[in-house]
C-alpha cells in the first residue's frame, strides 16, 4: 500500500481510493494467471499458425514497395451528443487527405472537411450511422467527381471497417433508416470502386473479433494441428495477434466468400446464417479479404479489411501499407486525417453561441422578436448541476 500512500489523488475521496486499491488488485491477480498459461502457449500457437494451410503469415519488408499511384484516407469522429433544453445537439466532422500530397493550385485536391450538424434525439446506432453517412458521402464524392481523378489514385483508405454495420449485422435484422442509408451508399461506393478500379481499404484500431479464438484454433484442433488449453485463449483478436505477431508481419485469414476460418467463427458464434442473408443482399462484400497486421514501426496490431478492384494483389498491398504506416499501425494519411476531423469542446461550444446568435438574429427580423434571450434559455445546458462537453463516441 506504500504507492498509494504516497500518490496524491485529489479527485478521489478516501473510501473510493481504498476500493480502487482492492478492485485493482483482484483484476490485476486474475489478468497474471491468465497471461500465464497464454504466454507458455504462444510458442505452440505460432508454429502451428505458421505450418496450417489455413491461413499465412506474410512477411512483410518495408522496401520492398509495390507502384501504387497514391491514396486517400477518410475519417470521421464525433463525440456523445451535447444535452440541451431544445434537444441533444450532435455534430459529426468528417474530412479526408490525399498521400502523396500533390502541387496544386486547388487545396481541396489534397484535404478537405464535411460537418453534420443536427439537434434532436440520437442512440448510440444512430449517430455511429450518421457519422459513416458522412465518411461514405466524401468517398462517393472522390470516386465520382472528375476533379480527384489526376493525377492517378489507387487506394480509399476508411478509418473502419469496409464490411458495413459489421458486427451489428450478426445481432439484428432490423435497421434504422440512417443505418439503411448507410447500406445503400456502401453498395454505391463499392460499385464505383470496382468501375474506377480503385482498392478500398478498412483499418479496424479497436478489435474486438474473434477469428484465432473461435475460428482458427477451432479448425486446427480439429486437424490435429494444435492441441492447447483454450480457455488460455478467450481473448480477442487484437490482444491474441499482438503477442503471436512480429513487427512486419501480417496474418492472412482470407475473403468472405471462401475462409474457412470466417466460416467457422460464424457457426460457432450461431451467426452464420444471419450473416449469409446479409451477404445475398450485399452481394459486393465477397469480395472483401481480411487479416491483421502489425507493421514494421509498431507494437500494435490492426485488422485489415480489403476490396482489390485493381487487381494489385492483397500482398503487394500489405507492403505498401507496412512502408507506409507510423508506430500507430496506421498509414501515415489516417493519421493526418485523424488528427484534422478531431472533435474538441470548442467546436461544441462555437457552434452553438453561433446558433443562438444566428437563432435570435432571425427571430428579430421574422417576427420582431428582440434580445436573444428566448433562445439562449432554449439552447443552455439541459443539467447546469452537470454541465460538460461529451465525451468520444
């Protein structure tokens, strides 16, 4: 207890340091035994990775980079919506970049922002859905408008997964209208993508799939490839393949269409025929490849979700994302374009003076209304006794 005796804690009261202290300690013993039987396990797992027919490890050299003419990385973020007395206001920003940068006299060529603004009553569904309305509007736009197309691009690059409303897919066959929105202009994306003969390209950060656990061992067990503990292995993907994978590599599981890996996980998941309805439906997600990656100049791993309508080969694309990401395990224009559609508390609370300002100004004009205070009343915090700015959806 001599650390916690010495660190000062000034948000916490006592009884809630002393709990955190016995919680802490109880997780921290249970995460030890657990790492214990994976970690003596993790040699066994990647041999037998290694040697299964099932799937490859592809070793992956930074110089060894194919000719891809360029890329485009889009993102959006967005934070939980702002509680008002008129309604939660709820803003998605939205933008993209162009890697290499390209000498022109337009700026768009090369970035470019898109907000949505809107005030009302959103789930969390809701706004994830609006906010990859957003992203896949700015994709449409650089795949359909003849102003992107010189000089010549290769590579959409989403900050997410290309398979849409995935996992949502697996848990529910109804949709709201927005997330329906998003489904459409997915399958309009895809479909320029393939007639552009563009790659569109996922980065999943946040992985939470099970492909190793319930896929891939399952199969090699059943081969008698591996014979392991496999309640060492209840982890996700992310946390499996950031101890199985070497700086460099990537983990090949195959496409949607013909993985046994995917297959498997979907049956022993109980999704599977859910998801098979959703593929007839959205017929262009067949063609999408995934595996994971943990680049040269990183710790991390990422999944990658791939759709190659150029034909450059899902390999020589995996080069040219390894040479091209930073320690993040992102590729360098992600990064950018993250960093550009950041979200902070001054954007909530500029846009809305700028409402209220804008809101009486009118009032005064349309209805001889004056002093903005009406308005302001309506567009104030909806708890003053728990006034914040939300936090990242």
């Amino acid at each position: 207890m001599e650390i916690w005796e010495e660190e000062r804690i000034p948000d916490l009261v006592p009884e809630a340091v002393t709990e955190l202290v016995r919680k802490s300690l109880e997780v921290a013993q249970g995460i030890s035994k657990h790492m214990e039987g994976l970690i003596k396990s993790i040699t066994n797992i990647r041999d037998a990775i290694k040697s299964s027919s099932l799937v490859e490890i592809v070793k992956l050299d930074p110089r060894k980079v194919p000719e891809i003419g360029g890329a485009y990385a889009v993102d959006s973020s967005f934070k939980a919506p702002l509680p008002l007395v008129y309604g939660d206001m709820f803003i998605v920003l939205g933008g993209y970049v162009r890697y290499p940068r390209i000498d022109s006299t337009d700026p768009g060529l090369n970035r470019g922002l898109k907000v949505e603004l809107k005030l009302g009553k959103f789930t969390a569904r809701t706004q994830t859905a609006i906010s990859k309305i957003v992203e896949m509007s700015i994709a449409k736009d650089l795949l359909q408008k003849d102003k992107y197309s010189t000089p010549q691009w290769d590579l959409l690059i989403y900050d997410g997964p290309l398979l849409p409303l995935w996992p949502l897919v697996l848990i529910t066959r109804h949709f709201y209208e927005d997330e329906k929105k998003v489904l459409e202009i997915s399958r309009e994306v895809a479909a320029e993508a393939r007639n552009k003969n563009k790659v569109l390209i996922g980065i999943v950060k946040r992985v939470d799939s099970h492909f190793i656990e319930r896929g891939l061992i399952d199969l090699m067990e059943e081969q008698g490839e591996i014979k392991i503990n496999k309640n060492h292995l209840k982890l996700n993907d992310k946390a499996l393949l950031t101890l199985l994978l070497q700086p460099g590599e990537a983990l090949l599981i195959g496409s949607v269409e013909s993985s046994r890996v995917i297959d498997r996980t979907l049956v022993k998941e109980g999704k599977k025929d859910i998801f098979m309805r959703f593929v007839d439906e959205n017929s262009w997600v067949k063609d999408i490849w995934i595996g994971f990656m943990k680049p040269i100049r990183s710790k991390h791993v990422i999944r990658f979700e791939i759709a190659d309508y150029k034909g450059l080969g899902v390999k020589n694309i995996l080069h040219w994302l390894n040479a091209n990401s930073s320690n993040t395990a992102c590729p360098y224009p992600m990064d950018q374009v993250d960093k550009m559609t950041r979200i902070t508390d001054t954007v909530y609370e500029f846009a809305r003076k700028l409402i209220i300002k804008e809101a009486a100004l009118h009032l005064s004009k349309i209805a001889r209304i004056e002093g903005p205070e009406n308005v302001d009343l309506l567009l104030e915090f909806a708890d003053l006794q728990k006034k914040f700015i939300p936090d990242m959806g």
